[in-house]
C-alpha cells in the first residue's frame, strides 16, 4: 500500500512538472505571438517611406524587433523519474 502511495505521488510530481512547462511554452508564445502582431503592423508604414529613408529606417525597425524578438530557448532536457529502491522478487 505504501509503494502505491509513493507511486501515486511519483505520478502526480510529473503531471504537475509537465503542466508547468506547457504552461511556460504558452506564454512564450502568447509573446511571440504579440510582438509579430506588432511588426506586422508597421509593415505598411515601411512600404510607403521614401526609398533612400525608408533603407535607414528598416534598418532602425529591424535593431527594434532584434531587441524584442525572444531569443529561441533550448529545450530543457526531459529528466525521467527512476525507481530508487524496488522490492527484490
């Protein structure tokens, strides 16, 4: 009954810590997604600037959106839950 317990809490750690990483890779992307919103709203003001502003300003929106755009994170390594101590059979 006790390796039960202990399997049952084994269990719940890892849908609790799966839950939290696919709640962080949502809002990464719910901010990914706002800030594409954004340059995707200036780019028909930067189809109607002269051409020779419209050069040095595409390459000021463009440090812009560097300085925003979120940097790509590694995936964290998936750590797998192993049995410690068993029972001998």
């Amino acid at each position: 009954m006790i390796k039960n317990r202990e399997s049952a809490a084994r269990s719940r750690a890892r849908k609790q810590a799966y839950t939290n990483e696919l709640e962080n890779k949502i809002s990464r992307l719910e901010e990914e997604i706002e800030h594409l919103k954004e340059l995707k709203k200036l780019e028909p003001v930067m189809q109607f600037l002269p051409q020779q502003e419209a050069g040095e300003r595409q390459q000021q929106l463009r440090r812009h959106a560097v300085l925003y755009m979120p940097q790509p994170e590694a995936e964290p390594k998936q750590y797998q839950l192993r049995r410690v101590n068993s029972a001998s059979f």
